[in-house]
C-alpha cells in the first residue's frame, strides 16, 4: 500500500503525539514544526525558531523517534532545522483558527496593542555613542541583530561587569526599534522593577494585567537579569519562565543583560537558565586601550571638551579601571577647564585626578624619557642607545640617565641595559659627573625645565633642580 502524503503522515505522527504529550507542552513544541520532507533515509522537519529546535531536539526526539516507528514501521534520521517560510505561514493559520491554542491567543491579543513611546530611555544611551573596539564587537552585533533581525537570535544576553555598557546597548536598542518599527509594542525595565511590579500584581489582583502588559509585547528588554536569583524569587521566576515561551514561541525578541553568564548565575530556575543559553549570549568584557580612548574621546565630546593625545594618555592612565570612572573623570577635567580657563596639560590632568605620591613616577617609563630627551636634543633614541661620543648625543645621553634614575622606577642595571648596555658602574658614574662637566648651567637649565614639563612634571622642576644642586 502506498504511503500517505506527506501532510497525512504529518497529522498522523501529530495525533500520535498528542496522545503522549500534554496539550500545552503540544500546543507551545509541535504546533509549531512542520513536516518538509519524508524518505527512507530522513524526515526533515521545520522549527519556527532557534528555540523551538533546541528545545525539541533536547526533550522530545525521543518521542517523535518512537511515534514514528509505530506509525510507520521504521524511524529514519530526524534532522530539524529553522523554517521561516513554514513559520509565517503557520501564523497565518493560527491567526485565522478560533481554537483553543495558546498560539492563537497570544497572537490575537498581541493585534489589539496600540502602540506606544518607550519611556524612560535615556537619552545619551544611542548606538553612535556606544564605543566599540574589538573587545566588545560581538556584543555590539548582537544589538544590531535584535533590531535588524528580530528573532533571529532569541534571546540576546549581553553580559559583563559594571560599567561596561549594558544598560547603554539596552536603551540604544530599544530606542532604535522603536524608530525603525514604530507599532511595536516595546518593554524595556530592570528586573528588580519587574520583581515589584510582580509582586505589586499578586497583591492587588492585577496579574492579568501584568500578564498583558510583558506578554503582548514585540520586543521585551529586561535589565539585570540576575537580581531574579537574588532572595526569594522562585515565583518571579517561574512566570518570567511562562511569559518568555510565549514570546519566544510567538517569534518575538528578548533582550537580556546580567552582570556573568547565564551558566554560572547561582540559584537560577534552570528551565529558565536553560532559556538564557539557547540563543545568543556575547560578553562585554574589560574595555582594550583602544577602545577605552575612543569612549574617552565620546565622553569629551559630549562636553565640548578639546583633548590633546598628550593629555589623553595621562587621562588614560590616571584611570585605569571602571568606564564610569573614566566619565567621571572627564566631567571633573571639563569643570576644571570651564572654571579656569586652563588647557588640559599632562601636569594638570595629574595634578586634578592622582594623588601627590603617584604624580612622580607612577607611569613614566625610560622608553618614555629616551624619548622626550631624544626630541628636545634633536637626535634619535637609537643615537642615545649607541656608542656615538658625538658631544650633543653625549650630553643627551647623560640627561636621559638622570631623568631616568630621577623619574622611573628602573634600576641602575635596567638604565644601563636601555642605553647601550652599559654596566651598573659606568651608569653610577655617570650620575656622579658634575653638571658643569655636561653644559654650562644656563644653557642646561631650559633643557631640563622643558623635559620636566613634557613628563608632566613641570610643577616639579625647580625642586627638581634643588634636589640635583651638586649635578646641575
């Protein structure tokens, strides 16, 4: 006898099937998998999204194995993969049937949602404002991806340490869905707002409402995801878990941020956690020195604030650590220079955000001397490193020791080994060799003032030279 086509062997593997399953676990997993192929060697079904497949393959192949031997005799390879084409169409029918589906439903309530302004974004948090190095590129695609192909990754979690842009890319994807898809009905709160808001509706009566409001939505934007694993929040999590099968069944995006990754949230429904992984989680991690200049150069420009690469060096390294510190940094340096019309030199960069005992040596190093010297002399570092007795590399060479031995944190061995491997004794005598023995004083007291101040260290250079009396 021939075999039925290949919708009647699909009905048939689905009235199998719902004989096993319950019918919500039914209605959410296989209402939306389409049969696309059946041949002796495979059947090819088609999932709506990424999430339906994985879930399918984890929980239920074993089912469709066995219902498929019983029906047919043998059970072939099942191979799933994603079907847009079969997925629309499927929500076409669904839109159109009056039956008891959850699908439909959802689907149904999500057409009488007007549309409406995201609030409470904040303005400064746009996509163009967002820096992006090679360190966080991934996590900034994944923000593109959320808007430009909803659903394609579902859910997006973007995860990192403080600071580091979270919040940033959740409101610039928010705002730019909202521009670019001005009928979507658009959520975006922190998860200790939504736990209250949860807990608000419980008290009051309103769970329907709050079910509305986060399961009608096209694109849901949750902040902080694992403050939900924090406390006695097991019910919070058990409906956040319903309300994301609903979205995510339904094709709509979620957007998730958390200070790790999802895999190492302790005290996390794992049903839940389980949803986290299943679509896209890119890290933010400790911004790279590139990208830490280009936020420094946004945040300046944000203020008006003209910054040279002199000057921005020494921002950098006066803050080495947390972005918020960086801005917060930048906010201090634009008052300063608003109040007193100074320019943002090295010296008074140090001078507003070091403290006096790190201004000294903290981040000047000998090839950074070397190279001061080297300019103001006219000769090449590499002339300072040789053995040329040439008298203006000789006294450039002598200078840059004793910035060196004075400014860094370099041994004497370490200077010797810099400058043309010389040992531990010849640089020790050089240190000893009277000032009027390099240049007569006044022609070497500019030379030193000039190469102080280019190592930030102008505020210090008379003291400097006190302290040298009996070398210069």
């Amino acid at each position: 006898m021939a075999l039925p086509g290949i919708r009647t062997k699909w009905e048939t593997i689905l009235e199998n099937i719902q004989q096993i399953v319950p019918q919500q676990s039914f209605n959410t997993w296989f209402r939306n998998l389409t049969l696309l192929s059946f041949t002796p060697e495979s059947i090819q079904l088609g999932a709506a999204n990424r999430f339906i497949k994985s879930w399918v393959e984890k929980h239920y192949l074993q089912v469709l194995r066995e219902v498929c031997e019983q029906c047919f005799g043998n059970c072939p390879e099942i191979v799933i993969s994603i079907s847009s084409d079969q997925f629309k169409a499927m929500r076409q029918t669904q839109e159109q049937n009056v039956s008891q589906n959850a699908d439909t439903t959802v689907l149904q309530q999500n057409a009488q949602v007007t549309p409406q302004t995201v609030s409470g974004l904040n303005p400064k948090f746009t996509l163009d404002r967002f820096a992006t190095g090679e360190c966080n590129r991934l996590a900034y695609a994944a923000a593109l991806s959320a808007i430009n192909n909803p659903g394609t990754y579902n859910p997006v979690c973007i995860y990192g340490g403080h600071g580091l842009g979270k919040t940033h890319l959740l409101h610039a994807i928010a705002r730019m869905a909202n521009e670019k898809y001005p009928e979507w009905n658009i959520q975006l709160i922190s998860a200790e707002a939504f736990c209250r808001s949860f807990t608000t509706a419980i008290t009051s009566g309103q769970l329907d409402a709050f079910h509305s409001r986060f399961r009608r939505c096209d694109l849901l934007l949750i902040d902080d995801i694992h403050i939900l694993a924090q406390g006695n929040k097991a019910a919070t999590q058990e409906d956040l878990l319903h309300t994301f099968d609903e979205l995510l069944h339904a094709g709509k995006q979620i957007v998730l941020s958390a200070d790790q990754s999802p895999d190492l949230i302790e005290k996390m429904n794992e049903r839940l956690r389980s949803r986290f992984q299943s679509g896209l989680c890119a890290e933010l991690p400790r911004l790279d020195t590139e990208t830490r200049k280009k936020l420094a150069l946004l945040k300046a420009e944000d203020r008006k604030l003209s910054i040279n690469p002199d000057a921005l060096e020494a921002l950098l390294e006066a803050c080495p650590g947390n972005p918020r510190e960086l801005e917060g940094a930048v906010g201090k340096l634009s008052a300063v220079a608003q109040l007193t019309g100074h320019e943002l030199t090295r010296e008074v960069i140090e001078a507003e955000l070091l403290p006096a005992e790190k201004r000294s040596t903290a981040q000047i190093t000998i090839d950074r001397v070397s190279s001061v010297v080297a300019r103001e002399f006219g000769v090449s570092v590499k002339d300072l490193q040789e053995r040329s007795r040439t008298k203006r590399i000789g006294v450039a060479r002598k200078v840059a020791i004793r910035f060196s031995r004075t400014f860094t944190r370099a041994s004497l061995s370490e200077i010797g080994s810099f400058y043309g491997n010389r040992s531990h004794a010849t640089i020790l005598s050089t240190l000893k060799i009277p000032a009027t023995a390099i240049l007569e004083k006044d022609v070497l007291l500019p030379h030193v003032r000039r190469i102080a101040s280019a190592l930030g260290q102008g505020h210090r250079s008379d003291q400097f030279l006190m302290e040298q009396s009996e070398l210069f």
